[in-house]
C-alpha cells in the first residue's frame, strides 16, 4: 500500500468512516512504518487533540488467583516469586492514592487478583468502603478492575462512586483459548456488557505478544469497537518466571509501533492507553507515544516495574501533550504524603503499603 493511500483512509477515517478488517490488515502488514505512525499520530490530533491523562493502579488484593491465564504471576496454579496478601486497609489505599493524586494522575484504580466479585461478598464491601473513602476525601476518576462480574456487583460499585470498569479482552475470540480455559472469552465479553448495562464507561483492551499474531490483535480491536469501549489498554508482555509464557519470544520494535498505530486507526477517538511492558521499547517509547497514544498507565503496574510519573510526565510534555487533570478540588496533603509523594521505595519500606514484586 502506497503513503498516498494511507492518506486516503487517514482521511476517511478522520471523516468519521469505520476502517473494515480486511484494510486494517492491509495498512498494518503493508504500510511502510514511518508514514503508518505518522498518519495514525494526525488521526489522534485531529480527533482527540493534546490532551493525554495518566492513571494509576493499587495492587489492591495480591496472589492466589484460582484461573490459569499462562501471563499471570498472580495465578496459584503457577510457581512465581509473586507476593500473596489479602485485601489492603482503606488507609493505605487512600494514602496511596492521595500521594499518585498530588502528582497530577487523573484516573485511579484498585486492581485485585481472583476469579471476580459478586454481590456483598466479603471483599466487594471492603473494595466498596474504600471507594467511598475515596469517594470523598480525592477528586480522582475512580476505576475498579476486580475480575468478572455480574449486574448486581457492579450495580454495588457504582453506588460506592466508580465510573468505570476495567476488564480486558486480553486477545481475540479465536485465541483466546490457547491462554486461559478456566473462563471463556464470552465470560469477558460478557462483563464488559454488565458494565455498560449499569452505567459504567469501560476500560478494556488487551497484551499484545502472547503467541498471537495482527489478524488476532486486529479481531481484538474491532471486537472492543462493537462494545464501545472508551479506554483501551495497550499492554506488551513481559514475561514472568514460573508462567507457560516465562520463555515467549519478545515482540519486535516495528510489529509492537504497527499494532499500536492500527489501533489508532481502529479505535480513532479512544483513549489508546500504553500500560505494561512499554519499557520493553526503550528509546521507541516515544515513537510510539506519537504513533496514536493518548493515555498510560504510570508508576508500578501489579508484578512489574513501571516508570516514575515525575519522568512520564516530562516526556508526555516534551512531545507536546497537554496533561489532563480532575476537577479543581485538590486533595491536602499532609506531611506524610509531602514527604513520600515522589519516593515510593521508601514509601513502601514505611510499611504505608505492602512492597508489590517486581518481577523480571
């Protein structure tokens, strides 16, 4: 495909037209990279602007999870130098989240290990006071993403304050199976739909480099179109010791740049949010912040170490995005969290929270 037909579906697509499969396919296996990303770029600036938030995640429940996704360090059916704890008190919780809020992150996010939530359960209620600890004392978009869930949990939820739920896809319907058979992707599907049902907006996206190829990534995004998911997560695999996927061949640089750009293409006006793993691009990460990236996951991610939101957001700034904040009602902090507020190793050595594993 030549640069002038990309321009050709840049612009339809920038005109509102919805990119089919079979051309999806085409420009991401075809189109000469630079002119793809750069196009995909113009589609973000056009149809989103500068704007670009950062949200980040509490591990909020660690270990012990009875499914069998082959990417998890959290799964009990696998041998990781995972920690184990059960549910955090809302004081650390809300100290932590006060610290990421001071920092300007926009978006906040309890992340739990397990199958998923029902209705007054023991951990739903705990999960639920400290959203409305939250609630009250942070002006954060609050996010929950506690595993598959029904109407009634999330009905729950949303009455605790969460906006939005996040559960991805992981990959496509057709891959899905090759990892995880302790739940089915109806079963994800199904949840996202739950979420809508309520009320709630949905964060859903997926990893790329678990042994599927752009046929499934690309399936993946047109199944998240049809949802009408508003955040998708962008995650590359990093592969955990002890999983099935310990030893998965890395994704190369221009394969990870491709999928991402497509996505853009895909999904024009969502937030592309790059999550785990974007350290397994080194110098390209800003390549790919300009390749249709509006969003990211900031600080550490749940096994794996992530980056600093101070330098996340001095290179957000320098590509020329205008970050994105709550409302005007700031949080006070009290000398602790100056204190902490951009030391989180000692943050954790305090014993404010549990340290999370950094896996390698």
């Amino acid at each position: 495909m030549t640069i002038l037909d990309i321009e050709a579906v840049k612009n339809r697509v920038i005109q509102g037209e919805e990119l089919n499969k079979q051309d999806a396919l085409e420009l991401a296996l075809h189109a000469p990279l630079q002119a793809l990303c750069q196009a995909a770029n113009e589609i973000r600036e056009q149809l989103c602007g500068k704007k670009f938030n950062l949200c980040s995640i509490i591990n909020v429940k660690s270990g012990r999870c009875p499914e069998n996704c082959s990417y998890c360090a959290q799964s009990a059916r696998f041998e990781t130098d995972c920690e184990t704890y059960d549910v955090l008190s809302q004081e650390a919780v809300l100290q932590f989240a006060q610290s990421h809020e001071a920092e300007d992150t926009h978006r906040f996010s309890l992340v739990a290990s397990g199958r998923g939530i029902k209705e007054n359960s023991r951990d739903l209620n705990k999960y639920c006071a400290i959203y409305e600890a939250l609630e009250d004392k942070t002006s954060l978009h609050l996010c929950a993403s506690l595993g598959l869930a029904d109407v009634p949990a999330l009905k729950q939820l949303k009455a605790s304050g969460v906006q939005t739920y996040h559960h991805n896809l992981e990959s496509s319907r057709r891959f899905y199976a090759k990892i995880c058979t302790t739940h089915t992707y109806e079963d994800r599907v199904q949840t996202c739909k739950n979420a809508l049902a309520v009320g709630m907006d949905i964060c859903s996206g997926g990893i790329f480099g678990l042994g599927e190829n752009m046929e499934d990534r690309i399936d993946m995004a047109l199944e998240l179109r049809s949802l009408g998911v508003t955040s998708v997560p962008i995650n590359i695999l990093t592969p955990i010791k002890g999983t099935p996927l310990e030893n998965a061949p890395p994704l190369t640089t221009e394969e990870i740049l491709r999928s991402i750009a497509i996505y853009r293409f895909l999904l024009p006006k969502a937030y592309l949010r790059f999550a785990g793993g974007r350290n397994n691009l080194g110098s390209e990460v800003k390549t790919a912040l300009k390749s249709g990236i509006n969003s990211a996951l900031t600080g550490n991610f749940l096994t794996t170490q992530g980056d600093t939101i101070d330098s996340d957001k001095k290179m957000i700034k320098s590509l020329g995005f205008d970050l994105e904040l709550g409302d005007d009602r700031r949080i006070k902090l009290t000398p602790l969290h100056n204190r902490y507020k951009s030391n989180f190793t000692t943050y954790y050595k305090q014993g404010i929270i549990p340290t999370i594993n950094r896996s390698k």
